[in-house]
C-alpha cells in the first residue's frame, strides 16, 4: 500500500517577503505616474466648478455657509486622493473590529479622521500665517509648504507601511487583540492628509478660516473637508452592504487571511508612494535629487 506524500509546509514569510515587494513596486509606480496636474486640476477643479456652478478659483468665501460650502465641496472635488486607498485598506481591519456591519467600525474611522481635522483647523486658525503651509517663502528652490508637506506626508507613509507590515506580523503589531484603536488611528492618518496638503482649493479655504479668526469656523471647514473627500467611498460601502444585505462584511470577514493581506498590500503600496512622492519625487522637481518623470508630467 502506497504512503501518502506529506504535504509540504507553506513558506508564510516567503510568501509576505513576495507580497511586500510587489506592494513596495506598486507604490513606487504610482509615485511615477502620479499627475498631480490631472488629479487637482482636470478632476478637481472641473468637478468643484460644477457643483458651485462658478469657477471655484474665484468664488467667495464670504459668510459662513458659503465657507462650509465650499469646504466640503472641495473636499467632494478632491476625493480621487490617497487617502481613498487607506480608507479602502481599512475595510479588513473594520471587519476584524467586532461589528455586524460596517457602520460602528467606519464611525470609529470617522471619528479619528474627523478628531485631527477638527485639531488642525482650529489650531491653524489661531497660529495663522505662522503656518509653513501657508508660507510662500522658500527654502533653496523649494516653497516652505511643501517642506511641511514632504515632512508630513513621510510621516504618514512611514506610519502606513509600518502598520502594513504589522499587519503580516513582519514587524510588531502594538495593535494585536485591539482592532477598534488600529481602525481609529488610520482615520487619523487619513485626517493628518490636511496637515500637509497643497492643494490650492485647500489653501484658498485654510486663508479664508484664519482670516475669519474663528477656531470653531476652521474646525468645522476641515472637518467638512475630509468628510467630503470619503463621502463616496462610504456611500460605496453602505451600498455594497445594503444591496448585499450585509453579505459583503460577511465575505470579508469568512477569509481573514486574504482580507489581511488585501489590506497589507494596500497600506504598504500607499505608504511607499507617499513616501517617495513627497521626500523624492518633489524634492527632485526643485533640483533636490533626481527621479524619473513622465512626459505629462
């Protein structure tokens, strides 16, 4: 009688080592053929002149509500950003945070999101044009507000690919046994995008709530900024989870191992890119370095 063959063990930290890279050249990539000129101008701007029915360069900002207006229509305009893709890698980890549905986990997302908007709006309205961010010097070649978004999105992209890593448990995981408080951090991650943002309607709104000199005023605008840059990705998933009558969590939850490593593959992709965009790419724009450029670019 035959003996059976005995299956060979599967080589788990060959199999991350081939995710992690295909992740990291997946970052890289994009960081190349990222424009920002068709992102913040074709989509962004076309979509903000739409909704405003005005060229939202030139509208004013006068009065309250039109600041909230345009605060979250410039985040609406602003939505095929980054921060999309780390609300997408979060989909794993809401699963794995003990909910039936998506709704308490995405409040736990909204809520570390919406805590560092909220901080950073009014904190920036009381320090003002002390801000680097809203700083046109320069240092060298390089305006200072990229300075402060090369410093800020590294940062970030560090924290994503380390939590990535985590993940897989390449590296620590300080969120092992609580999946509510890694949920939590990445939407203040995703909140911390304003922290380092150049994006002139961005800037045109930030001038216009330290002018008013109101830190409630600059916390509402932001907070309506970053709610309007996901509001699609949430209407997204509550559609897939409604249509599937919460069969779509139920999927995502039955295969842990694969939504880890969608969600891994996810976070070390985005932060590789906001890594090399930001502390190589631009700096090398300004003379600083070299990288390689698309002819659109």
């Amino acid at each position: 009688m035959a003996h059976a063959q005995p299956v060979a063990p599967v080589d788990r930290h060959a199999g991350s080592g081939r995710l992690i890279f295909g992740s990291a050249v997946a970052g890289v990539l994009l960081a190349i053929l990222w424009s920002y000129e068709f992102v913040d101008h074709v989509i962004g701007a076309n979509v903000a002149n739409t909704l405003l029915g005005e060229d939202a360069a030139t509208t004013s900002l006068a009065g309250t509500a039109a600041g909230l207006v345009f605060a979250f229509v410039s985040g609406l305009a602003g939505t095929f950003t980054a921060c999309n893709i780390a609300m997408a890698a979060s989909v794993g980890p809401m699963s794995q945070a003990g909910a039936t549905s998506l709704w308490r986990p995405f409040g736990h997302f909204t809520l570390g999101m919406v805590g560092v908007s909220a901080v950073y709006g009014a904190v920036g309205v009381l320090i003002g044009t002390g801000l680097p961010q809203l700083s046109s010097a320069t240092v060298g070649t390089m305006p200072v507000r990229l300075v402060q978004s090369a410093v800020v999105f590294g940062v970030v992209g560090l924290a994503l690919t380390y939590i990535g890593l985590a993940t897989l448990g390449v590296v620590r995981d300080v969120f092992r046994g609580r999946p509510v408080a890694r949920v939590v951090v990445l939407g203040a991650l995703v909140g911390a995008f304003l922290i380092g943002r150049p994006y002139p309607m961005f800037i045109k709104l930030f001038r216009s709530a330290v002018e008013s000199g109101n830190p409630l005023y600059g916390a509402g605008t932001f907070v309506l900024q970053s709610l309007g840059n996901i509001v699609l990705v949430a209407i997204l998933f509550a559609v897939l989870s409604l249509v599937t009558r919460g069969r779509f969590l139920a999927a995502v939850a039955r295969n842990p191992r694969r939504t880890t490593a969608v969600s891994a593959a996810l976070l070390i992709a985005l932060g590789v890119f906001l890594l090399v965009y930001w502390d190589v790419r631009v700096p090398s724009i300004f003379g600083i370095g070299w990288f390689p450029t698309m002819p659109y670019n």
